[in-house]
C-alpha cells in the first residue's frame, strides 16, 4: 500500500469507516514560532463528532523561552471555548511524542495522581490526590463531543512569550458521524 504524502490536515489513507462513522487522526502543523497568546490553527472540528484523545509531536524542542509547555484547546472567545481543553500545560522541551496524562506519584504514604496535563474537556472530573490514607485523587477521562459547545475553533497557546526553537505537529483523534 502506497504511503501518502503528508502536507497536514487528515491523512484519508488511514481512516476507519463503518455505518455512518468515520474515524481517524487530524494532524495540524505548527510551522510558525508561537508567540505566547492563544493561537488559531485554522482548522475547525466538524459538528457532529467526538474528539477521543491529542497528541503533541514535538519535532524541535524548545529551549530558550522561560515556560516550555504547550496548551491545546477550542478559542476561548467563543461559546464554550476552553484553551487548554484538550491538553494543559504539556512540556514540548524534548522531541518526541507528547501524551497528555495524569501523573502519578509515589508518596510514603500511597501512590496518588498528583497533576495532570490532559485538558478539562477531555478528563472533566480529575481530582488531585495527597500523601495522605485514602486520597489518591481521581482521574476520569471520557471523549469530549464536538455539538457540546458552540466552539469549534482549535487553537495552542505557549507557556510564555519568549519562544524560539518550537515546531511540530497537534493531533487530534476524531470520531466523525454522518
């Protein structure tokens, strides 16, 4: 099987289709440095869909601003809009893939989520733990359905105005329904 060549946008090769669905991975290029502010991609979620889980391919790190993490989310001036909705404060200061997760912790007391960088709208009842008995926290994660909120915009902010180095790719896992 050919492998198409990848120019941003969904990559049709790999999309699943059955009944009335269709499932696949849309990949939206940060060509530009960005600057701090929130950022529209110019690319908007369809109406009736669900966002199942992001992704961050960092292909240059960045290294020189103050902040090196990256939000991902829906335009906050619009209705609904959540900035880092979908992943909030991810570090893109190594290359690599990022996965939005909880982080888990090691106390002396138990093992409990401490933080994480999966965004509200993707994970809307996280809950931070202590080292304390009996408070592990919470983590649930569930899709986030595009006709939820008027918002469809996609947008990434960086973690501060200084940025030099940063490029790569935002990806987003889409279940789209006819």
């Amino acid at each position: 099987m050919p492998n198409p060549t990848f120019r941003g946008g969904t990559v049709q090769a790999g999309a699943y289709q059955s009944a009335g669905v269709t499932e696949y991975w849309h990949a939206i290029p940060i060509a530009t440095t960005p600057t701090g502010s929130e950022q529209d991609t110019n690319y908007d979620l369809p109406a009736n869909a669900e966002v199942i889980e992001a992704r961050i391919k960092v292909a240059t790190a960045e290294a020189t601003g103050a902040t090196k993490t990256l939000d991902v989310g829906l335009k906050s001036s619009e209705s609904g809009g959540d900035a880092d909705g979908f992943v909030d404060g991810a570090s893109v200061a190594a290359a690599g893939i990022v996965r939005p997760a909880a982080a888990l912790t090691a106390g002396g007391t138990e093992t409990y989520f401490s933080a994480t960088t999966i965004g509200a709208l993707l994970a809307p009842a996280f809950a931070a733990g202590a080292n304390s008995a009996g408070d592990v926290g919470s983590n649930y994660e569930r899709t986030f359905l595009t006709s939820s909120v008027t918002a469809k915009s996609v947008t990434y902010t960086a973690g501060s105005n200084d940025w030099a180095e940063f490029r790569g790719t935002i990806y987003l896992h889409i279940r789209e329904y006819a």
